[in-house]
C-alpha cells in the first residue's frame, strides 16, 4: 500500500503523519512498554518479535502475555484479544463506507494498521466519504500517511524494547516499563507552558513528599500541580484587558 507511488506522494500522506506525530511519543513509549513486558513475562525474543510484527495490538498483546506463560488454552487466549479488541470491529464498520472502492487486499492491511488513535484523527478530519476519486485519494492517503507513522513509532520502540529488556535489573520488574510509558505519554501531552510548569512542579513535589505512606505523594504532586495552575491563571492577565 505505502509502494503506490500515488499515494505517499500526495500531501495528504505527509498531513497525515504531521497530525499524528504529536502522538508518536507515547505510541513510542507504549510499544516499547510493550516489549519490555513480553521479554520479562517469561517469553523468548523471537516469540516476542514474532508477536510485534504479527499482532500488532498493545491492549491483546498485554492481555495474552500472562495467559501464554500461564499455559492457557489456545482458545481462552484468542477469546481474550478479541473481546479487547472488540472496539476494532466498530471502527472497521465506520471505515468501510471510506475503503470499499479499494481491492480486499489494501482493506485489510488498512485494517490491519489502523489503531485508536489514527481512527479517531481520519473520522474527524473526514466525517464523510468523499464522492469523487481525487477525493477518496486524498482520504486514502491522509490514512495511510498516519497509520505509517503511527506503525513505524510502535514498531521500532517495541523492538528497542525487546533488545535492552535483560539488560533491565530484575529488582526494577514491569513497573520500570510503566514508568516509561507513562513518562513517554507526558512528554507528548506537555504541548504548552503551562503544562510543562505544572509537570515539573507535580514531579518535584513528588520527589519531596516521597516518604509519606500510602503513596500519598502522588496526591501532594497533584494537589500541587493543581493550586500552582489555578493560582497562575488567577494572576495572569487577561488579553484584551487593561492593566
């Protein structure tokens, strides 16, 4: 599908990598979770890159993981992805009235690509079908150029993960992986001033408030992060307005 020339050379590919890539960093952060977890879980490197490259779904492939090393039956660990990704089946009924006038082959491999976060920037970049075949060009490649990007994020995070996870402290266990992910997830969100303020002040005051029990820290960070914001937007002068 990326080989037609027609389709990554459109502008509409480019647009659609553009608008995902803010997301990249904790699609990244994510899959590299991901790759940690599935060399930690018990399973072997090729079984985790085979999974990587097969399955292509964070939420299953977190899903199945224990069940595999637990020994479950083949059908308990299909049944299992698919009820969590049954969400994919609805999306998939949306995006056929988009795709139809392609060959079965590229609908399935758009099908095979698409995950949450490109269906939901393709659906409100296009809310209808375009009617004539430049138009669905153009829906097409805005697709393909997102789910490329997306993929390839996912990809090679979860690969870098597969190959530096036993070089991860056993002491450290999956909530290392969490750590990155969620860290990763941050850094993508972290799109204004204020933001990154209130990221860095919710950290500090975690660091601070470490040793109170209960996690209570986390609670002191957010608490912080919180009055530090309402108390700058209180002070911050409105624009258009006198001093």
């Amino acid at each position: 599908m990326f080989f037609r020339s027609r389709l990554y050379r459109h502008p509409a590919f480019v647009l659609g990598m553009r608008e995902v890539s803010p997301q990249s960093p904790g699609i990244a952060a994510w899959g590299l979770m991901t790759g940690v977890a599935m060399v930690k879980s018990g399973m072997s490197v090729f079984e985790a890159s085979a999974m990587t490259l097969l399955v292509f779904a964070g939420s299953s492939q977190l899903a199945a993981i224990p069940l595999i090393v637990a020994g479950a039956p083949a059908w308990v660990i299909l049944a299992t992805g698919f009820c969590v990704n049954l969400r994919f089946v609805v999306f998939s009924l949306h995006l056929r009235q988009f795709l139809m006038h392609l060959p079965r082959w590229q609908r399935m491999f758009h099908g095979y690509l698409t995950t949450d976060i490109s269906y939901v920037l393709f659906v409100r970049k296009f809310p209808h079908p375009a009617e004539t075949a430049e138009g669905r060009l153009e829906q097409e490649a805005y697709l393909a150029g997102n789910d490329f990007l997306n993929w390839l994020s996912w990809m090679v995070a979860s690969f870098v993960g597969i190959a530096l996870a036993n070089m991860i402290p056993p002491s450290w266990g999956l909530g290392f992986a969490g750590i990155l992910c969620l860290l990763g997830i941050q850094c993508s969100l972290a799109s204004s001033r204020m933001r990154m303020l209130s990221a860095a002040v919710a950290g500090a005051a975690a660091v601070v408030a470490y040793s109170l029990p209960l996690k209570l820290n986390i609670v002191v960070a957010i608490a912080a992060a919180v009055i530090l914001c309402l108390t700058v937007e209180k002070i911050r002068p409105t624009p258009g307005v006198a001093a």
